[in-house]
C-alpha cells in the first residue's frame, strides 16, 4: 500500500490516513492490525516476524513499545472527535517477560483527565503471558492552535 523506502522531503506531499482510526506506513510495516477501538479502549495485535528482532532473537523492546503506544493513540481516537490532534508527552514500560515467537497483542484504555490531558494504560501479551505494562500521558492540541 505505501512505498516504505520513499525519502521524505519538504517536496513529499502530505501523509493522511485513509481513516481516522487506521495504521500509518510505520505501524503497517511492523505488522500491527487494530482488531477493536471504540469507546475508549483498544486491541491491536503484531506477529513476531524476524525484522523485528534484536540480537539474541527476541522481540525488540521498540517494537513492543511501538504496538503498546499505537494501542493507546487508538483508544483515545475512539473518544475524540475525528480530526483531533494529540502527542505523546511522557510513556513508560515495564518488561515481565521476552518474547521469543507468535505474536503480541495490546489492551488498551484511555483515561480522560480533563479537556486536553488523557492517561493511557495497556497490557501486552503473547499468548496467555502477560509481557509488559505500558502507562503514558498524552496532550490534546488547543481548539484553533496552530
């Protein structure tokens, strides 16, 4: 769908989504699929696929903090209004166990605080094994800021 090797430049033409709650290129080219989202709370799934191992031939931390992010991003598009612009300002994980084959799924919620601060909490699995524990916090863009 996307031409992955493509430089991006000031002259490339502006990424969309071809929905407000879709993969972007990055999050397709890890593998990940968004199974639910809506009110609030999210899965996504990724399988293991050797591209993302690291050296020993586990999954890359990266990888799994990718899908625990995306996890979160997309149960908060499920309670925003479409076309809403927010960031990742702080994020943490904590690892309970490697993951060494199939794939992992994320269980996401997003926590409202007020107009413009929401909590995000997921857990990532492999199978029945609890992997790790993600916890970040996310700004909403003011209405009308540039």
């Amino acid at each position: 769908m996307y031409n992955y090797d493509e430089d991006m430049t000031d002259a490339t033409p502006q990424f969309r989504l071809p929905e407000w709650i879709g993969c972007a290129p990055f999050e397709e080219y890890l593998g990940m699929r968004i199974e639910e989202a809506k009110d609030g709370r999210a899965v996504l799934s990724m399988p293991f696929k050797l591209k993302l191992a690291q050296g020993v031939g586990l999954m890359h931390g990266g990888a799994i903090t990718s899908l625990a992010d995306t996890a979160v991003a997309m149960a908060i598009k499920s309670i925003l209004p479409e076309g809403s612009d927010f960031v990742t300002v702080d994020l943490h994980l904590k690892f309970f166990a490697a993951v060494r084959e199939g794939s992992v799924r994320a269980v996401a919620r997003a926590i409202p605080q007020d107009e413009r601060k929401i909590v995000g909490e997921a857990e990532i699995f492999n199978g029945e094994t609890k992997v790790a524990e993600f916890n970040a916090f996310f700004i909403v863009k003011r209405k009308g800021a540039p």
